[in-house]
C-alpha cells in the first residue's frame, strides 16, 4: 500500500542545473583571459567534487569552488574584479525565478489529493526554502524536508516521520544516485524522471531488474503509475 | 506542564561565536597591508547584515562576505593569494574541534530521562550535523531541527512536531533575539543562558516582566529551573 509520496525538487519541480551550467559557462569566459582556457569547467567540477565534504550541496558552495578554481588556474594572479563577478554570478542563482517544470502543479494537485506529500531536496535552506515560496506549491505539500545528503537511512527517517515508514512510500525525482538508489535501498518505490541536464557528480547507473524501480518521461505520467500501482495490489 | 525542552547549538552546547571573532581578527590584519585599517570589522559586519537574506546563516555565507568586503574596502586592489587566504579561513572555521561548553554534558543527560530534547539551531546543514556528530550528544536528543531562521513560528511548528505543542515547551539558549523572544511568542517558556560574546547581529533586550521568561549563568542550573516549574505547578 502506498501512503506517501516523496518529491525531489531541483530538476523535478522546478529548473535548477541549466542555471548551474549558465554560471559555469560564465566562469569559463571570465577566467579564459586569464588562464589557459582548456579544461577550465573539469578544474571547477574537480573542486565541486574535493569540496563537498566542506561545503555540502548548493550555492554558496559553488560559488566559494569557483573562487578557488580561479585563484588555482591562474596561480594567484586572477584580479580581485573577476573574483566579483564570480560572487555576483552566484548571487545572480540565488535569486533567479522558479520555473516550474511542465506537468508540474497538475501532478502534483491530483496527488495531494491522496496522499501525503513531502518535498525532500538537498542544498543550502533559505534558497530551497525561497524556491519553495515561489513556486507557489508549498501548500500542496504536508513537509518539506532539506537534507545534507540523500541516503538510505534519510529516507527511512523521514518516512516515518510524515508517513507510515518507507514500504508504503515512493521517491520521485532526476538523480538516479540521490533519488531513486537510496529510496529504493530504503524499500520505497524508486522512479526515476530523467532531465536533459544531470550534474556530473549525480550520474549513477540504473537498477537492474528491481520491482520497485520504474521510469517515467515526464511527472505527467506520475498519476497513472500510481494508480497501476495500486490497481495491481488490489486485483 | 513541560513536556519539551529545545536547546540551542551554538554558543549554548558549544563554542561558537569564539571561532567566528578569532577569523574575523585573522581578516583584519591580512587586510590592514592593503586597505585602511579603520573599521574593517565594521564593513565586515555591514557585508554580513547585508547578505543574510541572500546567504542565510553559517560559515559559507560568513566566508563570502569576507571575500566580497575584502574587493569593496581595497577597491579591487586586494591580491588573490589573501582572497585565497580567506578561503582558508573559512574552512578552518568547518573543521573546528567541538567544545562543549561546561555543564552541557551532564545537563543534558539529565533532563534527556525525563523529557523530549530537541536541538534546534541555524547555519549551515552540513557544518551544524557535523558539529552534533562530534558534539557525541547526538543519541541524547530526540530530534535535530536546522532552521534558516528562528521565529514564533517555526517554534509552533518544531515544538508541534517534536513534542506537544509550544505551551508545553521550553527553549534554551545564548541569544534573545533568537533563541528567547520568539519562543516566547510562541507560547513557550524562554530561558536566556548568555555567553561572553554575542555577535552584533543577535542582540536584542529582554523581555519585560514576562512570567515564562528566566536567565541562567550557566546550563547547570537548568535541571533546577525545571523542577521548580514543575514544583511550583503541582503545589
């Protein structure tokens, strides 16, 4: 029986990466007057990567990777202005209009209907919060629920916490690592909406072969699987 | 009748604001060689005042404000290596050992056997669950809440969640601001411990003739305090 549906929410609700690789490709014309210009975005992924231990998931971290990277590929001789627009480029993301996804309110308004609904998302908490706020589907949800990392055990809590544990939940998101591995491992329902844009550092392989793993196109189809779902059970 | 008791992370169960004052000292004198040294603190604090709605509390947005005041005071002049200095700093500030402030340990073991504990504190995921992790009082507190910011409301919620509603709930911890008025406001009772250093950004007047509101010296004489409501409720 499911109970509970978890939403993840960058690249799921609303637009969230293309505004990472906006800024990336901005860093690249910033620093390509100052730095040999190959390999610049690889030198910035490899300080998002070396940094997540430090900084966690989101904006500030980014920006603050992107400082080093350009003080690194320059061996100290960036100039202070570029540094500037480095930290007004990450501003810029903090403050960018949420566009919801398509299919996006329609979804999720038939599904709140039935069951609990719970965005859990990763990031820094004002901006998820903010995002939230302007998405104008915070009342469409029971929780919301921002965490340092996407695990297992997270899943579990928080599906006991606003639901009746994770059997009887499903996560639905873009990041097969984040969204589906670990709600699958937890013992939920894992579906996997792919996006154009997935972030190097989320890329996962696929399940193989597991009855609670499903794949969709577009959170249009969330509806109708769900009910297949429970069609299934009771038939 | 108290049912729970909220404690505040920084500068309540551990050192804190210490930490952010020994780099802000750091910032100032590697900026003296390259700006006017008069009222470097002060830009500082102006940048961070400024930058709470964008970044939120903790230390990536403490760290960004350094960086970004470091540009606006040597009008660009400033050399990258002290930028990348500042970086450094900040991330010191992640990786700080935790200090338990005196009492805590004991304090919060004793009043764990008799009531719901709840941390709830702002800043950073990421820092504020390591913090708790190496605080080892994790396994004594019933529920973690990191909140962007604190307010009435967010008490009501926490306090509905964790425990059974604000008026029958305490919150404890080093600023009033913050930690005290608020709860206050919500319905709960506010207990003020302050610390040697408070940062400009948290202070606030005490309350005034209000019934459910005390100060301790120190967390030690929490469980007291506690009795005697309860004491003072049953005679």
């Amino acid at each position: 029986m499911l109970t509970t549906i978890g939403l993840d929410a960058d690249d799921t609700l609303w637009q969230n990466e293309a505004f990472f690789r906006l800024t990336q490709d901005h860093f690249v014309r910033l620093l390509a007057d100052h730095a040999d210009p190959d390999h610049l975005a690889e030198r910035l992924e490899a300080a998002e990567r070396r940094n997540l231990g430090h900084y966690g998931f989101g904006v500030k971290g980014f920006t603050l990777s992107m400082i080093e990277t350009a003080i690194e590929v320059t061996e100290g001789r960036v100039p202070a202005a570029v540094i500037g627009e480095l930290i007004s480029a990450g501003r810029d993301m903090l403050e960018h209009p949420i566009q919801l996804l398509p299919h996006v309110r329609a979804t999720v308004t038939a599904l709140a209907a039935e069951y609990r609904m719970v965005v859990i998302t990763k990031g820094d908490l004002l901006d998820q919060e903010r995002k939230l706020a302007q998405s104008g589907l915070g009342d469409l949800f029971n929780a919301v629920e921002i965490v340092s990392d996407k695990t297992a055990a997270s899943y579990r809590t928080i599906f006991s916490r606003h639901g009746t544990g994770a059997d009887q939940a499903m996560m639905v998101g873009n990041s097969l690592k984040s969204d589906v591995i670990p709600a699958l491992q937890a013992g939920a329902w894992g579906v996997h909406v792919p996006q154009d844009l997935t972030w190097a550092l989320e890329v996962a392989d696929a399940p193989q072969d597991h009855s609670r793993f499903h794949v969709l196109t577009s959170l249009e189809g969330l509806p109708d699987l769900v009910s297949d779902l429970a069609t299934r059970r009771n038939s």
